[in-house]
C-alpha cells in the first residue's frame, strides 16, 4: 500500500488483485420464496463430519468460538463451538449478535441501488456529483465505487487513521473524517480499469445515499431492507452499543500489538463500510435475498451480479457491486477487531452459509482455511469456496 505502515482490518476481499474478463454469475429470483425454508434435518453422516470440521478449527487455532449455519434443500444444520469469553469460559450461543464487518457493503449497495431503481441516480453518474473533494471525481462514477474500481485508496492504511483510531477506539468518526484522511492522495489505479479493494469507496456511497434521500443510512437500510425481509436482530449502530447477547471479541490490534477485548469498540470508523450488527438467523434471511436480488429490478440486479475477476484468468472468483462470486458462493465477507463473517449463498443448491468467529487476532485467511474452505468441500464439492 502507498499510505501507513499499518492497516486496519475493515475487509472483504482486501489483497492487491488484478482483473480479468467480466463473468456473470445467474440466479433464479422468487419473490415468492425469497428464503430456503425447508426444516428438514440434514443427515447424520453430513453432521457429523461438519462438527469434526467445526470442533477441529477451534482446538487446533486460535479460534476462540464459532457459530456456523447452513440451510438448504439438503437440510439445515446449525452449531456453535468454543467459548464467547475466554476470561469466563462461557460457551458461545446461535442467538448471540455479532458484528459483521464487511458484510456491512451489501446492505449499503443494495440501498444505493434501490435509488437507481427508484430514478433518483445514475449507477454511470460521477461522485462528483454528490459529495465534492474526491480525487478525480469527475472520472469516478457510482458503479466503479460500488465494484471496487475507483482506485481511490484505502483510509484504513492512512497511518494517521491508524493512530487516531487505535488511539482512542471508542471514538466516533463521521464519513466526511473517513474520507479526509486521504482525498488529497492519488488515484492508486485509473478507475474502471480493475479490483482494487478500498473501504472509501463506500463510505462514499453511504454519503451519496443520504444526501440523495435526505435520512440517515441507518434509517434507510431499517426501512427499505431489514424491516420488509423482517430482519428483527440486523441493526446499523453508530455508537459502540451492541445489544445482547453477544460473545466477547479478540484482537491484537492495538498500539502495542497486545491482545485485548474489543466489543465495546465504537464502528463508526467502518460506517457505510463496516459498521453493522446482526445474527445468524438474519444472515439466513438476508444473503438468499442479496443473491436473487429479492429487493432490486431483475435489470439492476443482472448488473450487480456482473462480477470482473479477482485474479487474472480465474473465472471462480469475481466482485459485483457490493458482493462477490466465490467459487459459486454469493455474497461478502466481513472482518474488523474482534469479529470476522463470511455470508455467502449457492444458487447452484439453494443453500445458504454462515459462519461467525470472534476473533481476528490469526490474520485475514484464517476463516476461509480453517472453516470455509473444508465445510464447503464436504457440502458443495464441485463449488469451493476461497
């Protein structure tokens, strides 16, 4: 990166990555089953090998606990491991409120997009039209932001960021501070031309949509998304209130590198980006719908599911507009201190995934080897995520 020694972990896709061709991922949209719903036990064999799955990556790493849901036509299966407080050795919970992070950027885009479906705005309009001081603003539009293309740099690896932040985490900072620390820096890419993953990018579209529709984000997301799919336990905080219950979260990003609980840490610093809460049942909900475009125009979300490659001559993996194709699977992965998720969903099986961990503490990749990569393996073989 061009800006600070460190950087803070707000992430989906985060790694340097290079486009390739433009692939499309294709789903079957039903309002009319918005949701896999069946109740049906998933069988034995396959639960069994899941817990071994589950079980191993919490011994074996430094895992302190998991929450893990899958839901399909094979059945639903639903587990947690390990402890939500290391100090107390209290277990972890399937109701526990969890912080997703990155998933954050699908409930952000899919109300920017209800915009464009509404006439409101262009998805080809330029930023500059929206919020003033953005570099090269005329040369960036709504759509580059949304897929990660603007090449606008991360705040997240400002240094000064860094400081202020891990200075003070239960601090506010409003969108317009995010942005500030680095609007006067130069474009890392020309926009459009590949993925280059920058949380500035929507925190920007966070501020398009309230200026656009004059109420906050937070209103916006609760009453155009969580509150039609009934999404009762899925909130955008902007203090560090985090309702119960919920598991205590690890990290070691501090001044000093020490490990340290951060659930009380306030994520504003994520905003449009990264800020939310929510729990597995509401993930159930919600990444069915994110996929099938349950809430958008079948044209809208034709363009959103349009996804340009993440490594140059790799079809399996792809970023849309605010979601990601990983080997099949739709939908985003989110990590900030304390908490990662990944919410993804497979078309190709109608089966949702969900899996929340309360640590970040082993690196970026940890979720998706320990978890994501065997679950899938054993559940969808022919579509691996990671």
């Amino acid at each position: 990166m061009k800006t600070g020694a460190r950087r803070i972990m707000l992430v989906g896709l985060c790694s340097a990555m290079v486009a390739g061709a433009v692939i499309s991922c294709s789903t079957d949209k039903s309002a009319d089953n918005p949701t896999s719903t069946t109740d049906k036990v998933m069988d034995s064999a396959i639960t069994g090998q899941l817990d071994s799955i589950i079980d191993a990556a919490v011994n074996s790493t430094g895992i302190p606990g998991a929450m893990v849901g899958i839901w399909g036509p094979d059945g639903n299966y639903v587990k947690v491991a390990g402890v939500a407080d290391t100090a107390t050795k209290a277990p972890m919970e399937t109701d526990f409120y969890h912080r997703i992070g990155s998933v954050t950027k699908t409930f952000t885009v899919t109300a920017l997009l209800q915009l464009v479906d509404e006439g409101k705005i262009g998805l080809d309009d330029p930023i500059s039209q929206y919020v003033d001081g953005v570099m090269e603003g005329d040369a960036i539009s709504l759509r580059h932001l949304a897929g990660m293309r603007s090449g606008l740099v991360d705040y997240t690896t400002s240094e000064q960021f860094v400081m202020e932040y891990l200075s003070d985490p239960r601090r506010t900072f409003t969108p317009e501070e995010l942005v500030g620390y680095v609007k006067d820096l130069p474009l890392q890419l020309r926009p459009g031309t590949t993925v280059d993953y920058s949380n500035t990018n929507t925190i920007l579209l966070g501020m398009v949509i309230e200026k656009v529709s004059g109420s906050k984000l937070s209103d916006v997301i609760d009453t155009k998304i969580t509150t039609p799919l009934g999404m009762e336990h899925t909130s955008f905080p902007t203090t560090n209130a985090f309702p119960t219950p919920h598991a205590q979260g690890y990290t070691n990003q501090t001044l000093d590198e020490s490990v340290t609980a951060a659930t009380d840490w306030n994520p504003s610093w994520g905003g449009a980006a990264g800020a939310m809460i929510s729990s597995l049942d509401d993930m159930r909900i919600w990444v069915p719908a994110l996929a099938k475009g349950d809430l958008l125009t079948d044209d809208t979300q034709k363009q959103r599911l349009q996804t340009v490659n993440l490594n140059e001559g790799d079809d399996s993996s792809g970023y849309g507009l605010g979601l990601f194709n990983s080997g099949g699977w739709i939908g985003h992965n989110g990590s900030l201190p304390g908490y990662k998720t990944v919410s993804v969903y497979l078309p190709e099986k109608d089966t949702t995934l969900v899996v929340f961990i309360n640590t970040d503490i082993d690196g970026e990749t940890d979720l998706t080897s320990a978890l994501m990569v065997p679950i899938t393996k054993l559940i969808s073989p022919d579509n691996v995520y990671g």
